[in-house]
C-alpha cells in the first residue's frame, strides 16, 4: 500500500474533536510548509521536497507498525517512502518530521525535515490555541510547550530565519479558512 494511498484515508481519523481530521492537518501542515518554503526562499529542489513530504507525512498513521509501535511514527513513513522510490530528501524529511523529540535530542540534519517539523509543530500549538484549549498549570495533554521548545530550538540551534510572527498569522489564516 502507497504513502499516497494511506494518506487518502486519513480523512476518516479524527486529529481532534475541534480541529477536525488528519487529513485537516496533513494539508495545512502542506500549507504552512509552503508559506515558510516561500519565506526562505528555498531553493526549487528543496521547496519541492518539502511540499512531497508535507503531502505524505502523516500517512504512516494507518500502518500497522505506527499502529503497534506510536513511537516509530515518522520512522516508518521515511521508510514506506524509501520504499516506494522517493528522494532520499523527501524520505529524510518524513523521517525526521518529529525530531527533536525533547529538549536534548538531536535536530533535523537537512532544511526539509527541519521545515516539515516546524510547520507540524506550528500547525500544532497555533490550532490548539485558536481551539481554546491551553495549557493550564501542570496541565498540558497534547504537550504543546514541548512542542513550542522544539520550534524555538528549530528556529535558533537549527539556524532557520524567518519572521515567526508572519508564521504564526499564516498558521492562524491556515486554520480559520
């Protein structure tokens, strides 16, 4: 089964009962990526690698390995797509979409993972904020001050400049459309 064929079918998972499906996700997770690839100018191998990724990144979910094993989400997916025969930066990038998994943890190593894990991530924090569910105290069930620190440690460790505040507007607009 394809990358592209189990992406389809994301439409039937719920991501969260306010924000809608995965498949939701997938394709403003595709937006975003877009908007920061126009942002930093990226080249046009880069841009389209990332754009593929952003497309298939999720799709993994629906494998029964993802399903056994949560932690290999991301992991899996590099694989399915090495599999299939896609670019070795389209399938670094959906590997390394959920890196840094905490404050220590290593960073993308390459401009298209690091994209995708911060448009992810973005989507993320962003959606859930504008859902008005906000961490509150010890209170943070979809652990989304780790994944604002992964987008500060994204943006400086991993050396992206770009204007977060037109990130997050555009994250905003992405949701509210």
């Amino acid at each position: 089964v394809t990358l592209a064929t189990r992406a389809a079918k994301l439409e039937g998972v719920t991501f969260h009962q306010k924000l809608g499906t995965m498949a939701m996700k997938q394709a403003r997770v595709r937006e975003l990526v877009e908007a920061l690839a126009d942002q930093l100018e990226l080249s046009s191998e880069s841009r389209s690698a990332c754009l593929s990724a952003a497309q298939l990144c999720k799709a993994d979910l629906l494998s029964g390995v993802v399903g056994e094993f949560p932690e290999l989400q991301g992991i899996m997916g590099g694989y399915y797509a090495e599999h299939e025969g896609l670019s070795p930066s389209v399938c670094k990038a959906i590997r390394d979409q959920y890196i840094p998994r905490g404050m220590d943890g290593a960073l993308p190593e390459a401009i298209e993972g690091k994209l995708l894990g911060l448009a992810d991530r973005l989507d993320t924090v962003v959606a859930f904020f504008c859902a008005g569910v906000i961490p509150k105290g010890s209170e943070d069930p979809f652990a989304l001050r780790r994944h604002a620190l992964s987008i500060v440690r994204l943006l400086i460790e991993g050396g992206i400049r770009l204007d977060l505040r037109q990130a997050i507007d555009k994250a905003r607009g992405v949701i509210q459309a």
